[in-house]
C-alpha cells in the first residue's frame, strides 16, 4: 500500500458539516482526524431550539450524528484543536494544529483537507443606534433562541418576565456596508425570526425587515400562520433604541413605508444578528492561501461548489457562505465526495452494480461524473434524445459562469469516461427491489431493456408552473422567466434588447395556500436577467415588482449591482398586485411607488413573470419506487435537514430540482452529495 | 392622480451623483427613521429615503424644487445607520448645489456674494471690524484684562485665530470668551485684517467652489502672516467646511499643507501644560451637560475619521468636576441636532427648524441638565434663543460655550507692568499702521 493511502483526511470543524464529511468519509472507508476548536460535538445546530423545516427540535438527532461519528473506528476526533493553516500540494497536505490553552502548534502531514469551521455571530455593540448592551431588553436572536431552546421560556432581561410584545429587528451585521463590509445575507435570520415569532404566540409581534426572506423551507408556511395569530411584519427599519420608562422595555421611533412617523414600545427588542467569519478563521484562510469571494467568505465556483482555490482543500456549510442547516448537509457529503476522489490511488474493492442516475440534467451529470471520479461505475439515463437537460431550465448566467457551456462540458465529461454508461431517450418504467439492489426496465427506442443496479440517484428536474395569470398565454409578449432566457438566447443582440422590460415577481408561488412555498430561485434569476439587459442596453427601462427580493447569501450581490445599474424596483403588498392590461396595442404594467406614493406605469416590450418551479413528471417516477412526495408533489426525503438528498427507501437518493426549487450551484452539490450517499450506502452494505 | 409614466430608462446620474452611489439605495428607510422631517409639520411627503429615490430616478428637479434640501440639517444622522453607506449629507449638499441659485432661500446666497467680495458674509468694512476690535479689545482691557488688544496681522504669530462674523456685527460679549483665554495663556495670536470670517457660507448653500475659496484665503493669510499654526475654528460649518477645504487644497497641491489645529485640541493642550489653570469649584451646585455638534463628532468622524468626542468631555470635566457632568441619551455619534444645522440659524425655515429641535428637547428635559455646554454658535444660537421661544417652559437650561466655560473657570494669571507696557505699545504701533492705511484711502 502506498504511504499516501495512511494519511488521513482533516475535517475541521465539528458542526453538522464536519459531522456528516467525517462520518461519511469514515463510512466510505477512508481514515480522518476530525478537530473541534470546542469541547463538543454539533456546531451551531446543536444549540437550535427548532427546525424551521420541521418545526421539531433537533437537538437530538445531532447527538445521534455526534455519537456515530465518536464511535467510528476509522475516526479520531480532538477537541480543544483549531486549524491554523493548510500548506502543500493535494495528497500532502500540511495542516498546522493549535491546541487550545498551550501556546505550542503541531504540523500534521494529511491527505486531504475539508474546512467546516462555520461563522461566528456579528457583534452588534458597534452599532450604538440599537443600544445593545445599553438597554437590557435589547437582545440578539442567539439568546432568544438559546432561551427557547432551554424549555425555560423566553423572558426579558430587565425583569425576568414573559414578554408582551416583542420587536424582531432583521438584517442586523448583514447586507450592511458600514461600519463594517458585510455584504452578504445572512440566509437564515428571517427563518429563524419568524420560527421564534411563532414560538411566542401569547406577545403581540412585529417584524421589521428590509426584505423577508423566505427561502428556508417551511418559513412562508410558518409566516402565514403567525401572520394569521396576528404577527405584524413592517418594512422600516427602527433607529434609535431606547429604554422604556425604569429602564425595562425598549421603545423606538421608525417612519414606515408611506413616510409616516410612528413610534413602537415593546418588552423586548430582538437582534437577528448575521453570521460572518470569524478573525481567527480570517486569519487561517489568509495562511492557507484559500481565496475569499466578495461577499467575505470561501470563494468557490457554481459547478464546484465545495472546492477552494487551494487544491485538495475542501469547504462545507457556512464558511463557504451562509446557508440553512440542510445545506452544511448536503455540502458535508458534497466535500466527502471531493476528498474521497482526490486522496483515491488505487480503486476502492469493485461493487459489481452500478449506480443508476436518473435524468442527465445538470445534476445528473455532476453526480455521474463524481460517481465515476471515486471509481464508481455509473448507469446514466436520460429521457430526452440528449444530454444536458432541458437547457432553458437554467438562467444564462449563473453566478459570472456560462451555464449552457459549463453544463455541455459536463455531459462531454460524461460521455468520455468509462465508467458511465449513457443512455438517452430511456425511461424507467418499472422497478423492483432485489437482495443484491435493485433491477429495472427501461423502455428504449430499441425495446425494453433490463438493468439492475445497486444504487439509484434520481436527478429528475422540474419544470415551470404557467399559471393563468397577468395575460400568460394570452399576450405574446408574456412571458415567463425561463421562456424570456430562451427568447433572450434567441436574440442575443445588443439591437434585440427590448426597450422595456417588466418582472413581477412571486406570481403563484408564496401563496396562503396551494403553493405557498417561496420558489427560491426566481428572484436571483430575475436580477441576473435584469443585469444582462442593463449591461448589453444601458438605456433600457427594466422595473421590477417584488414582495421581498429574495437573493440570499452571496448573491445579495446581483441585487445590488441590479440597482447600481438603475433597475427599478417597486415593492407590491399581495393585496395590491400590479394591473396588467392592453392599452391599445399597448401592453401596460400600472403598479404603486409605495415609497413614493404615486402610482406608476410601464409599457413594456416584454413582461417576465416569476413563476415558481414544480413537480413535472416526478409522481410516475416516485410511484414506480413508491416514494412519499412533499405538498407540492416534490420528492420528500428521510430528513430535510440531516439526511436531505437520502430517499426513505434503500439505497435510493436524491439531487436537483426535483426536491424541491434551488439555485445549479446547490443542485451540484446536492449531486455530489447524492453520489456520496450512495458510495456509502454501497460501502455500508458490503 | 393619472400614474407616472416610466417610459424611459432614468438617465445617467452626473458624475457625482454617481460617485455617491445613490442608486444602490436599498429604500430600507432607516435614513428616514432618524430623521427629523418626517413628522415636521409642512414636510409631508418628504424625508432622505424619498429624496434619495428621486435622485436615483433622475428626478432630480423635483427633490430640488422642494425645501428639503434646505430643511435638512446635515446632521447625518441618516448615513450614520444606511447599511449602503451612502454619504446622505454630502448628496444634500450636492443637491443644494442644483437648486438654481435665484432660489436659494433668505439671505444665504447673499451672505455668499458679499463674503465673495467683502471676505465677510455681513459685508463689514474694514474700518467697522477694526474699530469694533478695539472697542471691545479696549472694554476688556479695562474691566480685567491690563494690556489686552487684538492683534491684527501680527506676522510670526503661534496661531491665526478666525471669527465668526455674527460675534463682530453684534454678539461683540461673545468675543471676549476667547481673548480672556488667550489673556491669560500668554498666546502669541492675531487675527487677519481681511477674510477674518470663520464660517463656510460655501457648505450651507452647497456650492463647494465658494468653501475652496474660502479656504484658500486661509491658507493664503497663514503663509503671508507666517503664522506657525491655524486655529480650527469652532462654529459648526466653519470648521467642518474649513476641513474639507484644507483638505481638498492639499490634495490639489500638497505644499499648502498647513499645520492646523482644533480648538478642542488647542485647550485640552494649554490646560495640560498649565498655561490655563482652572478653579471647577466656581462651577459646583449644577449639573453640565455637553451637546456633541454633529459636524464636530459624527459627521467630521465620517469624513475625517476621527470625531471629537472625548476632547470637549475632558475639557468639561476639568472645568466643572466629572461628577457634576451627566449625559444626554443618545449622544456621541448618534446624538440628536440642535436644529439648526446646515445653515438653519440663519435660514427662512424657522418652524422647521424648531420642529426638528423637538427631539433636542426632549432629550435635554429628560437629562434635567441646569447648563447645556456647546461648541458651535449655531447650536448655542438654537438652544438659547430658538427653542425657548418654541417650547415655552420647557427649556430650564442655560447654554455656554465650552471656552465660555473655560474662561469663566479659569483662574486668572494677570501680567507684569512690563507686560502690560509692552503690548500698549505694540497696540499703539498697530493702530498707527491701520489708521494710516484707511487714511490712504484704502
Ligand atoms: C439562531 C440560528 C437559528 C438557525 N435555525 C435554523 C433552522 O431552523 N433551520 C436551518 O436549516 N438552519 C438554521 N440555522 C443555520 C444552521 O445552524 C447552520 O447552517 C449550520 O449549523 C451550519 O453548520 P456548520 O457546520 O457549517 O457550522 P457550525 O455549526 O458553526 O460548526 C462549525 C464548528 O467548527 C468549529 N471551529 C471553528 N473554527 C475552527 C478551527 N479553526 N478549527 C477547528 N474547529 C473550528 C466550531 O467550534 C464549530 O463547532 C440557524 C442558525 C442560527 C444562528
Ligand atoms: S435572512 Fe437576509 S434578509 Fe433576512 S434578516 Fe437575515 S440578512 Fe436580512
Ligand atoms: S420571486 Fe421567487 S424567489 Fe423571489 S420571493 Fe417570490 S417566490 Fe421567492
Ligand atoms: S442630514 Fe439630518 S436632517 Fe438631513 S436628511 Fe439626514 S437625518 Fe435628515
Ligand atoms: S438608509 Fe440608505 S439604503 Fe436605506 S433608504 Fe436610506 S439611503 Fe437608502
């Protein structure tokens, strides 16, 4: 054996990240050292009071994670151990460890790294208009949850009591530029307001936000219904806290969307403090030489997302940019997946059955191709005559990369390696469960074909809702986003740009009922198309009219650079949704400029519409493998936040759009991750 | 009302609407809610969230058309919290330049013609000013201060030493604060005879071509004077606007570079060295309480990176003991204005500016203070006359200057015969040198 194959792979960071690459890793058969700067297992997600996903505690099912990774003989966990810095080339690699209280560092010699060192919280001491720290019953969404999180109930500092009404106060550390260059969205912060909102139901609430973000699956559905017990949620933004009378509650003055001065007195005031890196992980990047993007965390690529600059070093959850618990999962596996392939030398012990991918989209194909990179042999199948799924379900541009052309190297990737078996215009049309795996039918343009297989991926994708809605099918210059990208592709000319373009956002998704999930995807989609416009005709008129832009993470970015570009947003309250109609030949947009407070119109040459991703075709497919689906008929999986790509029946996982809407970049890794599962559940089994 | 039209795209922002980046606004509104327009009665509909927004629609001739620019304060509140970072005050500004000049409201643009032509902004002649120096100057030396004169383009003075032009027109007991100070420390000082004026008419009415000019008559006087050093003068404006024109004039050619100092500086400097010697027990039996101007802590913070804070709260406490020293809520960089920032002492916007003061008030009521202490004569001007007149029966407060308060506090050092025998003569020497040069028709 050769002495590479000793060394071992380091997880930094004993979060669910960390927690899910090591186990998964150790699993797959590889060594690992895993080191906890802390002295316990779990990260932040051991200290939530409740999923928003599940609106069930979780706390329990992070010590069942934390105890099958202490228990895994191909495991070594330190504690008190921070990573200082990473050096060398990829198969050996030198990480230099601290150990907490000795002032001595050590070098270790790895095979390769995977950071998952999180974020810490923002400090928001140095914002003197919120008085915290000044006023006791200004707090931080951290202390709240900590409280709810200890059974005890939630009580204000000042007296000890119950509070009756509670202020949540959003983007507090985020999306600012000073007094510190914080950029990003936090991603989770309206999520988890809105959670804690609900877990306060005998206060009166009210939540002032910039936008709300409901991205996190479950946050609409539980908006909706502490919206229904009465919580108030309020575009403003507070200024200067105060104390109320003796010191106790806090009291604010705010000037709401129509300008109106109005004043608030509550018990209690609520921080929803960002999460940014923290000095010391700074510090250990900078050391590592691994690249930061602009929005100050991990820079990586959308169709490689959990590798870093630094070959061989891989990044998973938060530190890589904020995201949901379910996304430390997901990129966990995604970078077990990444390391597992680069410290491989020799191939792992043959599984005689392939892994079959369903759907040769963009994740079906990174999840082929990772598949293959560990030596896994790959049945890919595709129902369409080719590969690279339906190209107009991508926008354009997706994070500075060219999708179509990064998703046709892909497939020619695909279609060069070996180890893939690509099957076009085949569908599986039955399947059924052997003591070896699974066997198959596909139905083929030469006939029925029998496949087995010991694992399956299913890449399915979705499609577009086409709601009756805003003169969709009626106007042929109506349209919705992904028939605008393709229209767009068709007419690429700076000349083709339309003079004036419309979006409206949220149509038929974010409902009271029906569909009420936010669609995730449409709004950074639209800014992206908006972008483009601006660029290629700067002289366009481009307006959008939104409920909340909805751009979280990093990609609050596009947003800014859309209204740097002069795009023009109008916020529209559900009630009082823009009128569309034809004047004359005209096709005109009449909407309101709430902060201006008159009402607008455009005539525009293009309307776009942001209707929300759905199931198409995934009920045929979940039945042949009797799979449970989600309210809107999406793939449900074991759990959406410590197992979200694992399918509760086995040896059967899940990528992309067909669990429910997401941006490529999250579909990638939730392709590589899938292939992960599925290496693991094949390790696992042998 | 028929809707607004958005036919065509908004046009390119002017360079320096550009610069500033007012489109990024994210239309958050926490400008808005530190704001005291909202709220001011006749300002419906208009506050820094929506100006902002017509700017960055290029609707700029209707944020113009309006008393906003001119209501608005400067204080900087409203940048203090934008999570864009967006420089409001210095967008306000530029915005005050785009109103025609026709329209610039009271005797502002006035003021600026005649500092233009005059070097004051009161149009003083010579002889007035000279005269008033020695009036005053004389008054002084007779109630307490033996041998006290002004000195008036004395060369190779240690500090050239500007005034504020309201103090010379008629607040003339408000000019002895400082004279007893530099008195009694025995400094070498002068004041010019021509462009003696220390506030930036240029600043309040947005036209930053008129701050240059004014600074570079500064900067001129410094190096024909030879003076050693610039004494950053304490009114509001004046010194922020002096600031930024030092600035953009060493920026434009670093030999101007002047060594300047604060004022704040300049007296924490000479308490320290004990050339002001000070008594707190006349001060005892009151409470104190110091305003922080906004161009003297936030707004200089934001653009010279360092606000002053601290310097006027240890000046305050030498004079009057710490423990007679209470705090107002909020203050430091997130302190309330006065009201009559950005040239709104002087301006036709009375009401307004006394609504603005509501939350100064408010906030001085509930700190029960027995004496306000400032660093700027807009803010006096608004404590003590404004307000009171406003808010009758709620302002149980008396202002002072700080370096009222130092000279009040200070004890005195009084001069040798030899001291005083040689300044008369030099006051002598002076007087024959201006008389001749009115004489000569000058
Ligand atoms: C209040 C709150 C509520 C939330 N609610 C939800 C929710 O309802 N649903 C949801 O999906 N998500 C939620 N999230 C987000 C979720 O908690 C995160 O996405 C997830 O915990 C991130 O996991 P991680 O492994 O990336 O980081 P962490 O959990 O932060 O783990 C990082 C670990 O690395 C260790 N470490 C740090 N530096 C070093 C070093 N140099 N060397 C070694 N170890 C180091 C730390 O001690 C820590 O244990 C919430 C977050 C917060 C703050
Ligand atoms: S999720 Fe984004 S929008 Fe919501 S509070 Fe956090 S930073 Fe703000
Ligand atoms: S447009 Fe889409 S992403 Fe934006 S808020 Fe609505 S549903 Fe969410
Ligand atoms: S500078 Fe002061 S008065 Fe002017 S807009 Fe800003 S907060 Fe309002
Ligand atoms: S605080 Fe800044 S971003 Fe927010 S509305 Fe005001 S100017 Fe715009």
């Amino acid at each position: 054996m050769d002495a590479r194959d000793r060394l071992p792979v380091l997880v930094a960071g004993g979060g669910l990240a960390g927690l899910r690459a090591a186990l998964d890793l150790a699993v797959a058969g590889q060594e690992v050292l895993l080191i906890e700067a802390g002295t316990r297992l779990g990260g932040g997600a051991a200290h939530l009071a409740a999923l928003v996903q599940t609106g069930q505690p979780v706390q329990a099912l992070v010590a069942e994670l934390a105890q099958a990774v202490a228990a895994h003989p191909r495991l070594t966990v330190r504690f008190g151990c921070r990573l200082e810095s990473v050096t060398g080339a990829p198969g050996e690699l030198c990480a230099v460890l601290g150990q907490t209280g000795e002032g001595s560092t050590e070098q270790i010699r790895v095979a390769a790294v995977i950071l998952a060192t999180g974020c810490s919280p923002f400090q928001p001491g140095g914002l003197d208009f919120l008085a915290y720290g000044v006023v006791p019953d200004v707090v931080t969404s951290l202390s709240v949850e900590t409280m709810l999180a200890a059974d005890g109930g939630v009580v204000r500092p000042s007296d000890g009591c119950p509070p009756r009404s509670v202020a949540f106060i959003q983007c507090v550390g985020s999306r600012m530029h000073q007094p510190e260059e914080r950029p990003a969205c936090s991603a989770v912060c309206c999520a988890v307001s809105v959670r804690q909102a609900l877990a306060l139901p005998q206060a009166r609430r009210t939540l002032y936000a910039m936008d709300l973000r409901a991205h996190v699956a479950g946050t609409q559905e539980a908006l909706n219904q502490a919206e229904a017990q009465g919580l108030t949620v309020r575009y403003a933004r507070p200024h200067t806290l105060a104390a109320g009378p003796d010191g106790r509650g806090v009291t604010f003055r705010f000037i709401d969307q129509q300008g109106t001065e109005c004043q608030d007195a509550v018990d209690m005031a609520v921080l929803a403090v960002g999460i940014g890196l923290s000095a010391a992980n700074r510090a250990m990047l900078d050391a590592s030489g691994v690249e930061l993007g602009r929005g100050g965390f991990v820079a990586t690529d959308p169709y490689a997302p959990v590798a870093t600059s630094r070959p061989g070093v891989f990044v998973a959850g938060t530190l890589g940019g904020p995201g949901e618990a379910s996304l430390a999962s997901v990129q966990g596996s995604a970078a077990a997946l990444e390391a597992l392939a680069a410290v491989r030398v020799s191939p792992p012990p043959r599984e005689p059955l392939p892994v079959l991918v369903l759907g040769g989209g963009a994740a079906g194909l990174a999840c082929s191709l990772g598949l293959a990179g560990c030596g896994q042999r790959v049945t890919l199948v595709e129902a369409s005559a080719r590969l690279g799924g339906h190209p107009r379900k991508h926008p354009t541009v997706w994070k500075g990369r060219e999708t179509k052309e990064a998703v046709a190297q892909m497939a020619e990737a695909v279609q060069s390696l070996p180890g893939i078996t690509v099957m076009t215009d085949a569908r599986l049309i039955a399947a059924a469960q052997t003591p070896q795996g699974w066997t198959g039918s596909l139905a083929t343009p030469l006939g029925t074909q029998e496949i087995a297989f010991g694992a399956a991926v299913l890449a399915l994708g979705s499609g577009e809702a086409r709601p009756d809605e805003y003169l969709l099918g009626r106007d042929p210059r109506v349209m919705t986003q992904l028939e605008f990208e393709n229209w767009r592709r068709t007419h690429p000319e700076p000349d083709d740009t339309p003079q004036t373009v419309v979006f409206i956002q949220c149509v038929g998704s974010r409902q009271r009922h029906g569909f009420t999930a936010c669609a995730r995807v449409c709004c950074a989609q639209a800014l992206c198309a908006a972008v483009e416009l601006k660029k290629s005709r700067p002289g366009a008129q481009v307006a959008v009219f939104y409920r909340d832009i909805t751009t979280p993470g990093e990609s609050e970015d596009l947003y800014t650079e859309a209204r740097r570009l002069g795009v023009l947003f109008f916020r529209y309250d559900p009630e009082r949704a823009p009128r569309v109609e034809r004047l004359g030949a005209d096709l005109a947009v009449t909407g309101e400029d709430i902060l201006l407070g008159r009402s607008v119109r455009l005539r525009p040459d293009r309307l776009v519409l942001a209707v929300p991703v759905v199931p198409v075709g995934l009920a045929e497919t979940a039945a042949l493998f009797a799979l449970p689906t989600t309210g809107p008929g999406f793939l449900a999986p074991v759990h959406p936040v410590l197992l979200p790509v694992d399918l509760p029946r086995p040896g059967l996982f899940a990528a992309g759009l067909c669990l429910g809407p997401k941006p490529l970049d999250e579909s990638v890794a939730e392709a590589q991750a899938a292939a992960m599962r599925a290496i693991v559940y094949l390790a696992g089994r042998s | 009302m028929e809707p607004l039209e958005l036919a065509v795209a908004s046009p390119e922002l002017q360079d320096r609407l550009q610069a500033l980046d007012v489109r990024s606004c994210l239309g958050c509104g926490a400008c808005a809610s530190g704001c005291p327009i909202p709220g001011t009665p006749g300002m419906e509909g208009f506050d820094p969230r929506v100006a902002v927004r017509l700017l960055a629609m290029g609707r700029e001739a209707e944020a113009a058309a309006s008393p906003f620019p001119w209501v608005c304060t400067s204080c900087g509140r409203c940048s203090h919290v934008c999570p864009m970072g967006i420089d409001l005050t210095a967008v306000f500004s530029l915005l005050r330049g785009l109103v025609p000049r026709a329209n610039v409201p009271g005797t502002l643009e006035k003021g600026v013609a005649s500092v233009l032509e005059t070097g004051n902004t009161l149009a003083i002649p010579l002889e007035d000013f000279l005269d008033t120096l020695s009036d005053i100057g004389g008054e002084l030396a007779e109630e307490e201060c033996p041998g006290f004169y002004v000195p008036v383009d004395k060369q190779g003075a240690d500090l050239l030493v500007f005034l504020n032009s309201k103090e010379v027109f008629g607040d003339f007991d408000d000019l002895k604060w400082w004279w007893r100070i530099f008195y009694n420390a025995r400094e070498n000082w002068t004041v010019p005879s021509r462009n003696w004026e220390a506030e930036d008419w240029g600043l309040f009415t947005g036209n930053p071509d008129v701050s240059l000019v004014l600074a570079r008559r500064k900067l001129d006087l410094m190096r024909s004077l030879g003076a050693a050093r610039l004494l950053i003068p304490d009114c509001g404006g004046g010194s922020y606007g002096c600031r930024m024109g030092l600035k953009t004039c060493a920026l434009q050619d670093p030999s101007r570079q002047v060594d300047a100092v604060y004022f704040y500086d300049y007296l924490l400097e000479r308490i320290a060295s004990g050339r002001i010697r000070l008594d707190p027990t006349r001060n005892a039996g009151r409470t104190y309480v110091w305003h922080d101007a906004c161009k003297h802590g936030r707004e200089l913070e934001r653009h010279f990176g360092k606000g002053y804070y601290d310097e006027p709260r240890a000046i305050l406490a030498a004079c009057v003991g710490q423990e007679n020293v209470v705090a107002m809520d909020p203050d430091r960089a997130n302190n309330y204005c006065c009201g009559a920032g950005g040239g709104n002492w002087p301006m036709p916007f009375e009401k307004e500016s006394a609504a603005h003061g509501r939350f100064k008030v408010a906030q001085l009521e509930a700190c029960r203070a027995d004496v306000v202490v400032v660093g700027c004569a807009n803010c006096r001007d608004q404590l003590q006359k404004r307000l009171p007149r406003f808010y009758p029966g709620r302002c149980r407060y008396e202002v002072k200057y700080l370096w009222q308060l130092v000279a009040e506090t200070m004890i005195a050092t009084p001069w040798s015969q030899t001291e005083i025998e040689a300044a008369q003569e030099r006051s002598r020497l002076q007087q024959r040198h201006f008389q001749a040069e009115l004489d000569g028709g000058f």
